[in-house]
C-alpha cells in the first residue's frame, strides 16, 4: 500500500468510522443512561433541578472555587489548563479547521493561532507526564491505579505528541502524519469505551448531584 | 499503619463470622448479581463508569486523614476493595472476601457524604458503601450489634425493644417529673389537630428520658400545642436504612408518617438526631415513592431557631464557656442547617469559636452512618480512624461542644474521652431548657 493510498484510507474512512463510534458512543451512552434512570431509578428524574444542575457545573468549572480545587492549587492548575488545551487545540487548530472548511463541512470558525496551539500540545503532553507521575507517586492515586489508566494516558498522548512532531517536521512527516491521525481516531473511539467517557458521563453525574445538594438539601456541593 | 492490620484482623463480629459460615459462592454470586443488576441501576452505572481513579476524594475522609493518609481508608479505596471487585468478577467472590466487604461497608464509612463535595464529579460514595451493606443484609452478613436493632424494628416498630406500655409509662413519668416545675406542664397524648406531632429516638425513653423532659419543657414555655403518639410511629429513627433492609426501612418510615397524619397535626418536629434526619426527609420517603413528605418534617433545629426567632423562648441567661460548634452531617450535608444551629447556638453561648473545616465541610464524627450501632467489638474502629477529629475540636481551645445530634454526643464522647480532650458536649435542647426564661414554672 502508497503513503497516498494509506493517507486517504485514515483520512477517508477510518476518520469516518472514529467519528461515528464517538459519536454515536456518547449519544448512546447518554440515551442508555437516561432511560436506565427512568425506568430503573426514577427518583434521579423526580430531583433534577435545571437552576441547581447549572449552578453544579459552574462552580466546578471555575478553577479555585470548589474546595477541593483550592486545597491542591498544582493539580487544580494542571487539569484546568490539561482539559482546556485537550478541547480547544484539536477543535481550533487552524489545520483542521480547514480539513472542516474545505471538506464535507463546508464552513469555517474561529481558528487559533498557530502558536497558541503548539504551546496548547506541549501543555497536554506535559500534564499527561505529571498525571502519570502522580498515579505512580501518590499514595491515594497509586492504590487505585491499574495499568488501563496508564493506556488511558499514553492513548490521550500520542495525538498530540505525534501532532507537535509532524507540525514541527521532527522524523518523517508523512509517517508522522499518519500515525497523528490514526492515534486521533482510535483516542476518539475509544472515549465511549473507557473512562474516558467521563466526557459525557461527568456533567451527568454533576447535574443530578447538583440537583441533591441544591433542591433537596438545600447546602453547596462544592 | 501495621497496628492497624493487626487490630483489624482481631476484630470479630458473631453477625459477620456466623453469617459467613451459612454462606457458598453460588449464593453470594447470586444475590450480588440480582442485587447490582435490579436496584438503582442508573446511579451505580454513572459511579463507576464515571470514576476516573483519581483519588481527589481522599481527603474528604476522617478515616484517611486519620491514618496517616493509608490510602485503603480512602473513600475510593474502600470501593475498591468492596464493589468493584463484585462488578468486576460478575459476583465471584470468596466468603473472606464479603467478610472483609462487610466489615469495610458496616465500620469504616459513616456515609457522611463528605467525599461527594470533594469528588470534582459528585460520585457518591456513599450511595456505593450503601448498596454494599445491602447486598451484606441480603447475605446475612450484617454485624451483630446494628441487626439487633434492625430486628427490634422489625418486632416493635422503634430501635430498642420499648413496648408500648414502657413508651407511655416513660412519657406519663416524665410528664410527672416536670409538674413539679411546671405545674401546667402535659405531654399530650393522641391529641388530633395539634400544630406539631414530636417524635424522638428510640434510645430517648430508654435511657435518654431527661431529653424527651427537656424538649417538652421548652414547648411547654414557648406555648406549643404539640402532641405525642401513645402507639408505634413514634420513633423516627432508622437503622434499617444502614444495614441496606430498605424493605423495613419503608415500613418504618410509612408508619411514622401515618401516626402522624391519623392525629391531623400541621408538622412534624423531630428531636436532635441526624441519621433520623436523613431517613426521613431523604431515603425513607424516596423508598415509598413520596417525592413530597405526606406531612411537613422539622428537624429540632430549625425548630428551636423559630421558636427563638418568634420570641416564643427567650434567653435568661448565657453560659460564659469557650464553646465550638459540631455540625452533623446529615443536617448540613443533609439539609444545609448550619447558620440556624449556630444562631440558637450562639444566643446562649456568645463566646463560641469555629472548628475548621466547619459548615457542610465539617468532619463527622465517625459514630454516624450505623458505625456506633456495629457496638463495642468496633468501637476502637471508630476511634482511631477519627483522631483528626480530636485534633480539630484540640485546636479550637473550646470547652464545650454544641452538636445537635444523637450519634454526633455518642462518638464525640468517646473521642473527647480517648484523646483526653476535657470538653463538654451538650445539645442544643440542654442549653436552651437550662438558660432560657421560664415564666411558666414554680418560682424558686
């Protein structure tokens, strides 16, 4: 098989295919979870409380508001700044963008510059190397760590390590290029699958806890 | 650490060790399974497929700050050493293994919920630790002390075997005590259309009498048309809720509601108790499907903080100690009572000083969740895996603790004792019954 005809295989439908499953994962794992509530736990649906779910998920997303984000001042740094850069390099990086643009989507959105994103990669190498030191080094982390949260890390990794050496011309490119996208797609299938979905599972349970401590209890949950 | 160990393996329960004699694989395969794959599916799917194994909720935790963080007292370390391998191994599990499940689940988790603020996605832990006590009720694996008083709620209807004679002769002698400082002074039995029904804990006509007294005096004082039930209902309290028989916990709860719905009062004001608190305002009514209570329930709190507010009892005098305030779980994490307790508080105390963390951040005291009602064989448990408690009411200077809460005084007491701490723990009724203006009563 040509470089081309393997470029266009995981451009072409192998980029389908992790779209898909990642898609269609999350909304299953959404739709199953409701409908296991519904019928299996009612009283989930009975306290939801929209004003307190949104309260819940604000003061979480605010970085040294929630208690617990103020007693650990590095790690609340490191998964603020790990968890925006994971978002918005990928959706804003002026190359996919423009694979969107000139593409099946047609459209163009903000991109941002190339730069803030290249330091946006390094942060989101960086913090999966503190993360994995800290699941190695600390005692309470360390306990319930397995080899699977190790995979998880190196998995979330490897896009952006293979992203910043292609945009950096470091090895050959081509290879480079490919092995970004192939690990982009199989990091993007498998987040339905791991706990990794947390993704879409996170905000849920956030919400309907919102909605206890809000509505019912009448007392922060943060 | 290695104490620890030690002690741990000599802790013997008759409840657990019996239980797990009768026990087979199959069978605990069995109920695991029908247990993790029916009852509140959706919940426990979330919890664990949510959980990233971050550990952030460790420190939330009495019993791992108190072990010098030992990360299997770690909230997510007790799950994994009790549920996830249930899920895991699809209910494969040996008889050592629930033994060991069930002594973590029944004394070293207070389902104090502290763990679910610390979570950065809510993950309730506790909701877990609760489904494991219940697939140990299921086994019959459940220590001996708390089944006890499960089984006496089952027979009678309240948590310490009173027959109905002993409740009313309690109450009628009570009734009599106080004539003679305050000679109107009733405790109305059966009385249809009172403003408030009171119910109380099982323990109070055991051996806790001087409380029913108290809270009927400051009533009394503040002109409270309030009745009491001659027959069952009048226990709030609810240990079947700890040891996961939600079954009996409904049928606890159903009839403290309908004894006082029979009687037609406008409220129900339940004494200092959290746990109580917490099954009736929050598990007991959910079991029975009532998204809202049948009647309205107040805990005492807020209760005596109205009363207060109206003007209905009045301060005649105020204790000049150094005092800190012990919030109980299951009314701040519970019901978010903390500023109400405090103001009552404070209006008789002026000089109190916080512990920190405090508010719905407070430590618990490690009795609550069932763990004091698991009895003396796991009481060193509890004691132990609370020092930071001990440290935290140290630092304070404080020489008396305010804690409105049954289950907060018992495992206080025994960390104030243990520790050496020389403070005095009282609830918010003792300093209001002793310092408030009493114009009904004979003149001295």
């Amino acid at each position: 098989m040509s470089m081309h005809t393997l470029y266009n295989l995981v451009t072409g439908p192998l980029a389908w295919a992790a779209f898909a499953i990642f898609i269609g994962g999350m909304l299953a794992k959404f739709i199953y979870l409701t409908y296991l509530a519904k019928k299996k736990d009612p009283t989930v649906f009975a306290y939801l409380s929209t004003k307190h779910v949104i309260r819940s998920w604000f003061m979480w997303s605010v970085p040294f508001v929630a208690k617990n984000w103020r007693l650990r001042p590095l790690f609340t740094v490191v998964t603020f700044a790990f968890h925006i850069s994971l978002l918005a390099a990928p959706i804003f990086l002026m190359a996919h963008v423009m694979m969107w643009s000139e593409g099946v989507l047609g459209i163009s959105f903000w991109t941002l510059p190339d730069q803030v994103a290249d330091w946006m990669t390094v942060i989101v190498i960086v913090c999966c190397v503190y993360f994995a030191v800290r699941r190695m080094i600390v005692p309470e982390a360390k306990y319930v760590t397995d080899i699977k949260d190790f995979l998880m890390l190196i998995l979330v990794a490897l896009p952006f390590i293979t992203g910043f050496l292609a945009y950096h011309q470091i090895g050959d490119y081509k290879v480079m290029i490919i092995l970004h996208i192939v690990s982009g797609e199989v990091w993007l299938a498998m987040i339905p699958f791991t706990w990794l979905g947390h993704m879409i599972l996170g905000p849920m349970v956030r919400g309907y806890m919102g909605s206890e401590f809000g509505a019912v209890r009448h007392v922060k949950d943060w | 650490m290695t104490v620890d160990t030690q002690e741990k393996k000599i802790i013997e329960d008759p409840g657990i060790d019996q239980g797990a004699a009768k026990l087979t694989p199959e069978k605990i395969a069995q109920v695991i399974n029908t247990t993790l794959g029916t009852e509140n599916l959706a919940r426990l799917y979330a919890y664990t497929k949510t959980c990233v194994h971050c550990g952030l909720c460790s420190d939330a935790c009495h019993y791992f700050l108190s072990h010098d963080r030992d990360p299997k007292y770690s909230p997510v370390g007790k799950i994994k050493n009790t549920l996830w391998p249930m899920i895991k191994n699809k209910g494969k599990v040996s008889v050592e293994f629930m033994k060991e499940a069930a002594r973590i689940a029944h004394t070293e988790c207070n389902l104090c919920r502290r763990c679910v603020q610390y979570c950065p996605f809510g993950i309730d832990t506790a909701f877990m630790i609760s489904t494991v006590r219940r697939i140990v009720h299921k086994l019959a694996l459940t220590p001996q002390y708390i089944q006890d008083t499960a089984h006496s709620h089952a027979a009678t209807m309240n948590q310490m075997w009173v027959k109905e004679d002993e409740w009313i002769d309690a109450l009628m002698w009570q009734e009599d005590e106080a004539r003679d400082e305050f000679p109107d002074f009733r405790i109305p039995l059966d009385k249809e259309g009172s403003d408030v029904y009171y119910s109380v804990i099982g323990p109070e006509p055991k051996f806790r009498t001087q409380l029913i007294y108290q809270a009927a005096a400051i009533f009394h004082e503040a002109g409270v048309d309030f009745t009491m039930p001659s027959g069952t209902g009048w226990d709030n309290s609810d240990m079947c809720m700890f040891t996961g028989d939600f079954e009996m916990m409904g049928r606890l709860k159903r009839d403290h509601y309908e004894s006082a719905m029979k009687l037609k009062v406008n409220k129900i004001v339940m004494g200092e108790c959290g746990h109580a608190y917490r099954s009736v305002y929050d598990m007991g009514n959910r079991w029975l499907g009532w998204r809202e209570m049948p009647v309205p329930i107040i805990h005492s709190i807020q209760y005596f903080y109205e009363l207060l507010m109206a003007g209905k009892i009045k301060v005649a005098s105020t204790i000049d100690k150094l005092a800190t305030f012990h919030d109980p779980c299951n009314t701040v994490r519970g019901m978010g009572l903390h500023e109400m307790g405090r103001a009552v508080a404070k209006a008789f105390v002026p000089n109190m000083v916080e512990m920190y963390p405090n508010r719905e951040h407070n430590y618990c005291c490690a009795a609550g969740g069932g763990v004091i009602n698991c009895g003396p064989p796991h009481k060193m448990t509890r004691v132990h895996g609370n020092k930071i408690k001990a440290e935290q009411l140290k630092a304070t200077g404080a020489e008396l603790i305010v804690a409105p809460c049954h289950n907060c005084h018992g495992g206080l007491e025994d960390i104030v004792h243990h520790y050496k701490l020389d403070m005095e723990i009282k609830f918010l009724g003792d300093i209001i019954y002793e310092h408030m203006v009493k114009t009904k009563a004979v003149e001295e």
